[in-house]
C-alpha cells in the first residue's frame, strides 16, 4: 500500500465549526493521525450539530438548507449525523476527555507528548481557561507545532470577539462588494468562504512548519487569525482605496472589466453564468448564436461601447437563454471558447458526469448514518491518492485505541476513566 505524505504525523484536533475542522481534515487526507480531542461533558458549539438532542419536530419545521441529517430524521445519536460536520470528518479518529478536569488535563499532556501538531480555532479565552497556551505545550513537548486560528487574533482589541465565517468576512467588507446595486447587505445570504480559506491555510503552515522542524528540530507557533486570510479575497477594494481612494461598490453579477451576467434558461430556475473579456471572446459568442442583427448595432461596435450598454447587451442576451436548456448552452459556448457555466443545484452536481468520472464522490460508512458519498480531498495525488479512507468519524470512536494502544492505559485505568466521565460515546439525555 502507497505511504501517504504525512504518514507517521499525529496531529491533536479540538477544533470547531468549520474553518478548523476543514483544516484538520485535509491534514488527515494527506495521511497524518488527526485525533479529535472531544468531551462528552460538553458539546462544542455548531460543531456536531446545533444541539445534543434536537428535536425531530424542529428537523421537521427546517428549511432544505438546515437538512443533510439521513432522510431528515435527527436519530439517536444525532451528533454522529450532522451534515456540516460530516462534510469534513473523514479520515479522522475520535477521543474524549474533560479537560475541566485535572486527571483530564493529564491525560491531554500524555497525548501531547506523542503529538507532532495541535491545532484549534476556539476564542481565545476558551483556550486561556483550560490553560493550553503555547507556552504550556511547549513546556509538555518542546517541539510541539501548535496552530491557533481564533477569528481575529490572540491578541489586538478584538481578540476576544466571537464570529463566525460571516461575521469575519463582512468585518473586511465583503458585505458592502456582494449583492445587487438596488439591495443593501441586509439581502445577501450568508456565506462562509472565510472558513475554506481558512481551513487550506492552516494545512499549508502546518506543512510548511513541519518542514522547518525536519531542517532545525524546533516547532513554533502558527498564529492564523482566520478573518485575515480573507484579505487575499478582497485584494482588489483594499487597492482601489489605497491607490485611488474610492470605495468599491457592489456589481451584483458584473465584472469591473468584462461583460459578465446570470441569465435565465429554459425551464424551471434554470441559469446560466457567461463572461466576454476580449474582443476575440465577443466574436466567437456571436458566431455562437448564429450573428444575429442585434450583435452589429452601434451601441455594440467594441468593448468599451458594449460595456457602457451593458442593460440592453442584458436583455437580448436574455432572449436568447431564455430559449436555451441551461447545460446545452454551457457546452455551445465552450465549444466557441467563450467561458459559460450552467449554474448546477445539488442534484445535477451529484449527477454531474465530468465528477464522478474523475471520482469526485466516494462512498464511506458509518454505523449512525449508513454508507453514503462524500466529496473527496480537493487535490489529486497521482502518486499518494487522498482518498476517503474511513467514514465520518463517530463521538468517542478511537477511545480504546488512544487511551490502550498511543497512550499504554491499563484496563483498570481506563474503566476507572469511564466511571469518571471521560471515555465515552454519548451525551447526556438531559443535554440540550
């Protein structure tokens, strides 16, 4: 069998959400040990779903967006079946201890000593009260590599602010430059590119800290404000107001340059996105539809006089989509070169036929969900393929393994462990 990149790496998780969690994950696809450190004490916030025990009424009542649980039913273990955290919990293993606890507080050092990384994206008051701060790691494992990704910093005015993805994103801007020029932010939906950018961040330091400490023996410190990778997403408004002072304003679907739109297609909320930055691009779009009059009038006779009239250029551009299935005008013009893409739901990306002949999706089991596809790691390998080795990992799965097998734990010590409240793989009915 082919030995993955990081094969031999074991990383400690007690990440949260999304933007850690991802991070982790693509760790765990290049084939290090990711072990998430979890409680069955407490339950992290929007991690494992929203609530321990949610109830089936309130599933019931979500909107599609809210569901991904197994035919919409929350189950028994419904923290095993949490979409989000499903989406990039393959490949990992799970332990559980309260570290609230000083035998807990034990027990995550004696990890720590056989650990190569740790990485977490809690608020930094929540590390601060449990007492794991660089410089404690450091005093259990020297050469620990220790990532901290809080939303804006471990320190600074905001370092203790809370935030999600869209909460970071919008405190650089990204609410002002998305939407419709007739809507205000309070229309945009929300959106969490901060956590994906994030998350692939946090792996390439990871790596790139794990080749400082093969050349030098030494770890360090990896400080990854999560609201700060975003930057490289709004590189273009921070320059206009540096160099020009202006404000960038919102486009909606439009490019600052190119002739850009979402139209309509035939059928039922069926769309197509096209872009025409050249003039080249512009003659091989209307050798597309056949060079139709409306393409030789004077408001259309370059870039520039197209770009000024770019509401009627809209309109017939509509009329012709209209009239077009979505996927069928995609293929017309790529085939031109000129770039177009239908806007696919959920159900045509699953079924798409260019991702799953590249085997996009690969299927993985578990024992609260069942076998289903998951997206795979979103680099291809030809030597060391990232593949989903193992199912969304479960609450406490790995407890034996870690506590026996990494940590040497006797049998009575880890059933007095049990008593105690560590080891486990549920949360109390009585939790919320």
């Amino acid at each position: 069998m082919t030995k993955l990149p990081l094969e031999g790496i074991r990383v400690m998780d007690m990440t949260v959400v999304w933007a850690g969690p991802y991070g982790a994950t693509l760790l765990a696809d290049l084939g290090a040990e990711v072990i998430r450190v979890e409680s069955v004490k407490t339950m992290a916030p929007l991690t494992r779903g929203f609530m321990a025990h949610p109830p089936q009424a309130m599933m019931a009542a979500m909107p599609p967006q809210a569901g991904g649980y197994p035919n919409r039913q929350v189950g028994d273990h419904s923290w095993n079946r949490s979409p989000n955290f499903n989406s990039h919990a393959r490949n990992k293993l799970s332990m559980t201890v309260d570290l609230r606890t000083p035998k807990g507080k034990d027990v995550f050092n004696r990890l720590l000593k056989v650990s190569d990384v740790f990485i977490d994206n809690n608020v930094v008051e929540t590390m601060e009260k449990l007492g794991i701060t660089y410089d404690a790691l450091r005093a259990v494992k020297e050469d620990i590599i220790m990532v901290r990704m809080p939303a804006y910093g471990d320190d600074g005015a905001y370092r203790h602010y809370r935030a999600l993805g869209v909460h970071m994103a919008d405190s650089l801007g990204h609410g002002l430059v998305r939407g419709y020029p007739d809507m205000d932010p309070s229309a945009n939906p929300g959106e969490f590119t901060v956590d994906a950018a994030a998350g692939t961040h946090a792996a390439i330091a990871v790596l790139m800290a794990l080749l400082y400490r093969k050349r030098t023996g030494k770890g360090q410190l990896i400080e990854l404000p999560s609201a700060q990778t975003f930057t490289a997403y709004m590189a273009q408004p921070f320059l206009e107001y540096a160099f020009n002072g202006r404000k960038t304003t919102t486009l909606g679907n439009r490019d600052a340059y190119a002739l850009q739109g979402c139209y309509p297609c035939r059928g039922d909320d069926r769309w197509l996105v096209l872009t025409i930055g050249t003039e080249q691009e512009w003659e091989a779009f209307c050798r597309a539809l056949g060079n139709p009059a409306w393409t030789k009038q004077e408001n259309f006779r370059d870039h520039l006089s197209r770009y000024r009239h770019h509401d009627e250029l809209d309109r017939h551009i509509t009329e012709w989509t209209r009239q077009q299935d979505h996927k069928d005008a995609m293929q017309l013009l790529q085939q031109a070169g000129v770039a177009a893409g239908a806007v696919l739901d959920a159900r045509d990306a699953s079924e798409d036929p260019h991702l799953n002949a590249r085997n996009f999706y690969q299927e993985a089991f578990t024992v609260d969900t069942g076998t289903y596809r998951y997206a795979r790691a979103p680099f291809m390998l030809s030597e060391t393929p990232a593949d989903v080795r193992r199912g969304p990992v479960m609450l406490g799965q790995d407890n034996e393994y870690v506590y026996k097998q990494v940590l040497g734990v006797s049998e009575a010590e880890y059933e007095e462990l049990v008593g105690e409240g560590h080891i486990g793989t549920e949360f109390p009915p009585d939790m919320p």
